[in-house]
C-alpha cells in the first residue's frame, strides 16, 4: 500500500533505470496536470516550511527549491538565472529532470568510469541535444554531463537517495578539477553561505507561480 504523495515513487529501486522512467513519468504528470496544481500547492506551502525552506540554496545563476522531502526522494524545482551553465560532472544520486520553462542544452559525456582521474582534455561529449519544455529524461548517478540554460528557464527535479559522499566536477579549459560533498560534510558558514532566506524563497516562488501556463478554456 503507498501512502506518499508520489505513490509511484514510493519504494522505487533508483538503480533500475527503466524503472525510474516509467515512474518519473507519472509523478511529473502528477505535479504538472491541471495547470501545475499539486505543483502550485507545494510551492505555496514552502513559505511556512522550515525544514524544507533552510535545504533551498540560492547562487550566482541558479535558485534551488527543495519542495517536498518524501521517504526516499525529494522534489526539487531550478531556475536558471543569466549566464548559467556547469562543467562536466556526475551526482551523488540518480535522478529525473523535465523542463517546465525555457530550454537547455544538454551534453552528456559517457559514464563516470575512470573520472576520477581522467584528464580533462580527453573528456569528449557523446551526445548533445536540447531540452524544451515537456521534456524530461533519467539520468543514473554514474552518469557525467553537462548544462548550459536559457536565462529564465525552470526545471523539476525528481532525485533519489544518495549512494556516494562525494561528486567530481571538471574543467576541460583549465585542465583542473575538484570535488564536492553533501550537505552533511559541510560546515555551517559553508551552509549559511548559500542557504536562501525567506523573503528570496517568497520572490521566487511568486516568479516561478507566474510562469504557469495560461488555463485553457473548455468549449463545448
């Protein structure tokens, strides 16, 4: 018996990636029907959630809200700001992705086998393609891509438990690379850094509630 808000999500092996579509599909149909209503409910909801509302991150080109935090999954919803893009790298959990707003475009490297250590100049792109919206696609956690967003675009995430403490992120250009961890490795300035205040998370939660398709009118 499910009892989440996403039954299709509730106890979904995030390994099985078939599995994973099959289920993404039906929670971004669930969230985005009627005019993005359980999507609007939850957005509007945030304001009065500390829980959620202290794991929203704000920087320099992209917004993070983390809408929902179900038993092994969260629902969370990007807006890329101007100017946003990222350097090829894989996740610490597998995930979904559909684009509501805007587009992005998307170049995906392979898998994450030897990128510990691989030089970054050798790092080759084996598909690139752009996503508009009602596009959605799984990516596993092994997975290495990049993205490069439309000013204004808005996608929602669906992602799973993580499976690692820490991710690898590269750049070809300079040849360098770093690591990053999770929350719980972090320190509190660290946290502080880019947790988003209240009154950004209101703002922005107003924008993304804007950008809802009109309602279609039913004719007889």
């Amino acid at each position: 018996m499910t009892t989440g808000l996403l039954p299709s999500l509730d106890g979904l092996d995030w390994d099985d990636l078939p599995a994973v579509a099959s289920a993404t599909t039906e929670a971004f149909d669930a969230l985005t029907r009627n005019n993005w209503a359980l999507l609007a409910n939850l957005l509007t909801a945030l304001a009065g959630d500390a829980g959620l509302g202290a794991m929203c991150e704000q920087f320099d080109f992209l917004d993070k809200l983390v809408i929902h935090q179900g038993d092994r999954y969260r629902v969370r919803l990007h807006r890329f700001r101007p100017g946003y893009f990222d350097r090829p790298h894989d996740h610490r959990w597998s995930f979904a992705s559909m684009i509501l707003t805007g587009s992005y475009q998307h170049v995906q490297y392979g898998t994450n086998e030897g990128f510990d250590t691989i030089d970054p100049a050798t790092l080759v792109p084996r598909q690139i393609r752009t996503e508009r919206p009602g596009d959605h696609y799984v990516l596993h956690h092994t997975a290495v891509h990049s993205v490069h967003a439309d000013a204004g675009t808005i996608s929602l995430v669906l992602r799973g438990p993580a499976t690692k403490d820490a991710f690898r992120i590269i750049d070809a250009p300079s040849g360098g690379s770093f690591t990053a961890r999770g929350a719980q490795s972090e320190t509190d300035a660290q946290r502080d850094a880019k947790r988003m205040p209240l009154p950004v998370i209101n703002a922005t939660i107003s924008d993304v509630l804007a950008a809802r398709p009109a309602t279609q009118e039913v004719t007889a």
